[in-house]
C-alpha cells in the first residue's frame, strides 16, 4: 500500500507550530542571487545585503500567523523583532528542513520563496511571546548559562545592523532589548551550563539538558526533580535581577 512521509505534512498541520529562520528579502535577495554568480565563477565577493532587508521569518499555518502577529503587534508595537515580523505560509516540514543548513559562514543561504533567502535560524533565539501568541499558557525558556549571544550578534552584524539595532535585538546590558523582555515574559528557565562543555565531550551536553535547573516561581513545575522556587533569572546567561513572570 501506499506509505506516508511526515515530512510531506504542512507545518502547523497537526500541533500549532511556527518554525523560525532569518531571511533577506527584497533587494537583500537579489544581492545574494548576484554574489552567488560571482562566487560560482571564481571572481572576489562581497555580499553585503543591508539590515534594511533584514526580517524574522516564521514557517507556519496562515491562521496561525495570523494570530501570533496579531498579539506580537498588540503587545510589543514599534519594536524591532515586531516590525521585521515576516509570515510564512504553507511550507512542508521537508521544505523547512531544506532551509534549515544556512548558516552565515558555514553553508550558503537557501532560497525560500521568489522574494526571500534563509540565512538559518539565528535570529529569534527566544521564541517566548510568539508561544503565547499560539496559545501557550506556560512558557519555558531555554538558555546557556553565561550565553553572550555571540552567534546571533555576529551574523546579525554580517547582515548590515549597526550596534543599536544589535543592543536592541541581544543585548543583556540593555534593560529594554528583545531578548530581556522575552526572558521577562518566560514562566521559568531551564538553566542549561552548554557553554562549558567541550564539544567533545558529547553526552555530557544531554546529562547537563536533563538535569540542570528549572528556575520560575510558578508551582506547577513544583514536582520537576530540578525545581528552583525564585522570581529571578539570576546566573542565567549572566543576568541579574530580571523577573520571571506567572
């Protein structure tokens, strides 16, 4: 008989679910497709989209992205990450996948649409108020200790954005970037110790994601092993003194 892939299921399908990824759009595009041709043909190249291209890119179900947008605007309008909001619809989960190797540096951006190239999914590290705008009636972040954000603030500063726009976006020190407010928004954390484990060491990445501690004040999480009862982010990713909200 016949036999399924999943992979052929449309993204939102089954599970409400958004996939995010960074693209170039517009002009930022057409740069890419002309430096590609450069690139094939052995001559020098320098690719240099401008940030203006820039945008935050969700695969996902139209009505799904309609609605997360719509809370996006409703509770964060006139912020970067909100203006740079770009929908994605009707893509398959091989589609996505076929997107998902761009990384800036270590393989070539992928073509999404006729408009778009994904450059990999460095741009949204926490995905917080778009869960909410799905539904989601807890949310958990998940971060590394003492992360500096370095990946996302790199390809960022590859792409055009000036340090401003890169502050605003993943910065620690700015009490009013994007990724504070997210951690702000976040139930709990679940405080991962990543960055200090050799790549080589290889289970110890998954024995520190099972057992490192789940920082929130809500007490439904009160039976998970790990369990820390605080109101305060506090080591994690170098932040002090940010609140974690019910």
């Amino acid at each position: 008989g016949k036999h399924t892939n999943r992979a052929d299921d449309y993204i939102g399908a089954h599970l409400p679910v958004l996939v995010a990824t960074s693209l170039v759009v517009g002009e930022g595009a057409a740069n890419w497709d002309n430096a590609k041709v450069q690139y094939m043909s052995g001559s020098n190249v320098e690719f240099e989209p401008g940030f203006d291209s820039f945008r935050i890119g969700y695969f996902g179900k139209g009505s799904h992205l309609e609605k997360v947008y719509d809370h996006v605007v409703a509770t964060y309008p006139h912020r970067l990450r909100t203006e740079r909001f770009y929908p994605i619809a009707g893509a398959t989960w091989a589609q996505v996948l076929y997107t998902s190797p761009a990384e800036p540096g270590l393989s070539p951006g992928v073509r999404v649409n006729k408009e778009s190239i994904s450059l990999g999914g460095w741009a949204d590290p926490l995905r917080v108020n778009v869960a909410y705008g799905l539904g989601a009636l807890r949310v958990i972040a998940i971060v590394a200790r003492n992360d500096d954000q370095f990946f996302p603030r790199t390809a960022a500063k590859h792409v055009g954005a000036t340090d401003k726009q890169l502050d605003a976006l993943y910065s620690y020190d700015n009490s009013d970037s994007e990724i504070l407010k997210e951690l702000a928004n976040a139930t709990g954390v679940w405080c991962t110790d990543w960055l200090s484990i050799p790549p080589q060491a290889g289970g110890a990445v998954f024995d520190d994601a099972y057992n490192c501690p789940l920082l929130s004040n809500d007490t439904f999480f009160a039976n998970v092993t790990n369990f820390n009862s605080t109101a305060e982010i506090r080591s994690c990713s170098g932040v002090a003194g940010v609140s974690i909200v019910m």
